[in-house]
C-alpha cells in the first residue's frame, strides 16, 4: 500500500472485551493479567513470546479440562498493576515505555534479562500505593 494522498475513513473495533480459550490445566483468577500463549489464554508469568491480553474479568478454572474447554472474558485497557522490587522497580520516569510481566498481577521495568514477555505500555505511577497503571 501507498501513503495517504485524501482523508481516510479507518475503522474501528468500539469492543473492550473478548472471550478466549484457555489452556489446559490453568486457573485464571477475576482480576488477573492474562496472556496469550500457543493460541490459548493463560495467567501472566515470566516467560517469553506471551501476548499481554488484559484483565479477566472472572475467575476461569481449567485445572481438569483440556485445553479451549472452557473460555475467559478478558478485557482491554489501562489497569493498575502491582510494582516489581529493586532495579526493576518502575518509577515516573518510564511512564510511556513498555513494562515487562512478572506474574499475574506484577509488572517490571525490565525484560529481566530476556526471559519476560511485553505486559504493556506504562501510563502512570499511583501516588498512594506506587503501584503501576498499565495500558493493555
């Protein structure tokens, strides 16, 4: 394709959520980070070439079914997320970067030297608690 030469009217998708399939033996919890991983949902953990989803919006408990038995609603936005530690700790000063899955709830700075997946883009640091608000 060419760059624009007249107006252009992109569409949009206006849904803030979708339903996934989730992987077999995984329990998702209600608030959850939830990645996609081999085509199938699962909770955020340290690992690589995870696709940050959202939050479930319920708790999905696929610890006996096989894999797409059951489906997760997830939904897309800005959460808040709890803060990594120590060097990995995020501050102001990366808000409008990209922060890195610890786990379910917790994101980093860092891709922990290659063995974190992209959580999402930083949008703010919450005042009271520190914690981390995250658009997915």
């Amino acid at each position: 394709m060419t760059a624009l030469t007249a107006d252009f009217d992109c569409p949009t998708i206006e849904g803030k959520f979708r339903t996934v399939p989730v992987a077999a033996g995984a329990i998702i919890y209600a608030g959850a980070l939830v990645v996609l991983a081999a085509g199938v949902a699962q909770p955020g953990s340290t690992a690589l070439n995870l696709v940050a989803l959202g939050r479930a919006e319920a708790q999905a408990n696929n610890s006996g079914g096989a894999a797409g038995a059951i489906n997760v609603r997830v939904r897309r936005g800005t959460f808040l997320w709890n803060n990594s530690t120590g060097a990995d700790a995020i501050t102001e000063a990366a808000i409008g970067e990209p922060c890195y899955i610890v786990d379910d709830n917790t994101v980093a700075l860092t891709n922990g030297t290659n063995t974190r997946s992209v959580a999402g883009t930083i949008f703010d640091i919450d005042a009271a608690t520190g914690n981390v608000w995250v658009t997915i």
